[in-house]
C-alpha cells in the first residue's frame, strides 16, 4: 500500500475510505457525549469537517486553526471544532487523505486517548485509492520555532523521520528520547495506541476552568506522586503520545511530508508554528507561481479560470515563433509546449515557402488583443 508517512518518489496517489462508519463517546474537554461519522471524499478535497449535516465545511488546513492550547481546534463563522490531533494523526498514519468528518457537537469523542479508536475506525471503512496523486512538501532549508529549552524544527531530508525528547522534572515521566522513520506498521503498533497524559495535581484547575470535563481514567493516564493511577501501554508512552499529537498537528499541511522534524518538549502551540513556518517557506514561491495546495491555492486566484487563461497565453507565445498574425482557430485539449511547438512545425510545412507572405496577409489584430488580456495570468505548480 502506498504510504505517505514513508516518503519515496515513487507516484503515490490520494486514498479515502470506502464506506461510512461512525463512533460515539465523550469529549475530552468538554464532557459531552458526541458522535462523530467518516464518510468518503472526493479526490483533493483534503480532510474537511462539519458539525451536523448542513454545517459549515471546515477545511483541516491551518488556515482553519483558531486555537492551538491543549488541544488543535478548527473553526469558522463561529462554529468551533476541538481536539481533532487524534483523527488527524490516524487519518495520516494510514494515509487517508480525503475524508469527509461530521461531528455532532464541538469536540471529537476522547475515545480512549490516543488515536487507537480512530485507526481502528478507517481501517473497518476500508482504504481506498484514488486517481489523483499525492502532492509531497519538500522542506526547502531548516525551519524551526520556539526556544529555551521548548522547540521545534525541520530539517530537509529523503523521507519523513521525528526525532523528539520529552523532558519533564517529574519522575514517572523524566527524560523520554525516541527517533523514528515512521511506517503503517509501526504507527499502528507502536504510536497510535500512546495515550494522553495528565497529572492529577492539575485536575482541579483544569476542571475550574472549563477544561479536561471529560478527562477519566478511561482516556487519560493520569499521574499522581509516584506513578500513574492506570498504568502504561509502553514505557515511554508519554513521548509517544507527543509524536503522535505533531503526526496529527503537521497532517494540517495536507500532504506527505520529507523532511525531519526534531522538537524537544514541543506541544500543539510549537507544533502549529511550525505549520505556519512551513506554509510560509513553501509560500517563498507564492510571488511568482500559482501554488495549489489541497483545497484550494494558497495565493487566490486573478481569473477563476486563470489556469486554462495562463495554458492560452502559453501557446500564444509558442505560436509567435511563425513570424506574424494568424487567421485560423486554434482548438486544443490539454497540450503544452512541446504540442504548441509540433503545431508550429506543422503550420510551416503546410504554408511552404510561401509562409510568411501567407501569414502577413492574413493579419488579424484578435491574437495581439488576446495576448494583452490574458498576460496577467500567472504560472502554475503545486506544492
Ligand atoms: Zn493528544
């Protein structure tokens, strides 16, 4: 199966899920029982939300991301989404990349903590390949954010790889290091299952205000004085569970990352710096080239139809190469320069030698006219 998370040059395309599922529980944050449904998406939809069937589609993009403490929520026209990391990190784990989310309230269920419960979800809806490719994002030059002892950073790199340290004074956690080139295999194993963390001497202030009302022992390992009150899935889970909280926050990007993220007590705040930071280094290109990202391009658009205006403008320029105006139709279908330059070529063995009086008598201002309304109409690439 194609991997995202496994970055190779090899034409990877777009998966979805094959049918509808769904799965209740309580929201982490806000106590409240919710139901959340996956349903297939179109080709380069990208992750998109709702609340309810009519709602508001909510992009997963980090233009959608309203705040980042303690929890990745989305939003728009004040409908507000929160703690969407888990679902993120399961749908990019198994390279799901266009899904349809509707939620019934404002929060994901908790599940159990970790993105177990969603992986668990996607694959009994099965994966589906699509037509369209995958777009990767290649770091360009090292990225970072954040500092004193709380950072993050990417550095180019042939495939996707987190090399992360976890830091904490107090002795259940310590000092937790790990690097890994993620595969499916081990995401499913070994990254999925780590659970979300808190500590019981912060209950009380989190609960006061507003915070963590559904937090049990049933999606939180909870950490008291000396150990945890419900024990631990891996010995070094909480570094797990911040790994597989930066898979799900970076899933934000929209495509296959090669670059290695290094991060050192990092959380969803760093982590969505460093999603902005990407966004602008890859945006370095916005000045001069239409960037397409997943759902839309990340620099507007100056005609709705400035793609087809820019390949017109192409030919416009290719055809000039036959030394004057031209009275003819041109028809064509998805062709480029090397086309337009077989037209060309084509053009001249037909009119012989007699081209370019051919050509001058049949002058017709409408291609100069044209060119002089279409040369706003920008390059294009995608990310
Ligand atoms: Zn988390």
């Amino acid at each position: 199966m194609a991997l995202p998370l496994l970055f190779s040059d090899a034409v990877m395309r777009q998966h979805t899920i094959r049918k509808a599922v769904s799965l209740e529980g309580v929201g982490l944050h806000s106590g409240k029982t919710v139901r959340v449904m996956l349903a297939p998406a179109p080709a380069d939809s990208g992750i998109v939300f709702r609340v309810g069937e009519r709602g508001d589609a909510i992009p997963a993009v980090p233009e959608s991301v309203v705040d980042s403490h303690y929890a990745t929520t989305i939003g728009k026209n004040g409908t507000r989404i929160q703690t969407i990391e888990h679902l993120m990190a399961a749908a990019s784990g198994l390279g799901i990349d266009n899904l349809e989310v509707r939620v019934d309230g404002t929060e994901l269920p908790a599940a159990d903590g970790s993105a177990k419960p969603f992986v668990q979800m996607m694959l009994a809806a099965g994966r589906m390949p699509q037509s369209a490719r995958l777009r990767p994002i290649r770091i360009p030059h090292p990225i970072g954010a954040g500092g004193n002892g709380r950072w993050i950073q990417i550095v180019p790199a042939e495939t996707f790889r987190i090399s992360y340290t976890l830091d904490n004074e107090h002795p259940v956690i310590g000092t937790q290091v790990l690097s890994w080139t993620p595969t499916e295999e081990s995401f499913v194993a070994e990254y999925a299952p780590a659970r979300t963390y808190g500590f019981l001497k912060d209950l009380g202030f989190l609960r006061k205000s507003g915070r963590a009302l559904g937090g049990s022992l049933d999606n939180t390992i909870v950490i008291g004085k000396t150990a945890t009150l419900n024990g631990l899935r891996y010995s070094d889970e909480f570094v797990r569970h911040k790994v597989l909280d930066l898979i799900g926050d970076l899933a934000l990007l929209g495509g296959p990352i090669a670059g290695h993220v290094i991060a050192r007590n990092a959380g969803h705040a760093l982590n969505f710096e460093l999603v902005v930071a990407i966004q602008r280094a890859l945006g370095l290109a916005l000045d001069n080239t239409i960037v397409i990202g997943k759902t839309a391009t990340l620099n507007g658009l100056r005609y709705r139809d400035e793609f087809v205006r820019h390949k017109v403008l192409d030919l416009i320029g290719d055809l000039a190469l036959l030394g004057g105006p031209i009275a003819g139709h041109v028809i064509a279908r998805n062709a480029g320069h090397a086309l337009n330059f077989e037209l060309v070529v084509a053009i001249q063995r037909a009119l012989g030698l007699d081209r370019r009086a051919a050509l001058r008598a049949a002058a017709v201002s409408a291609v100069k006219e044209a060119a002089e309304a279409l040369v706003p109409a920008r390059r294009l690439a995608t990310t």
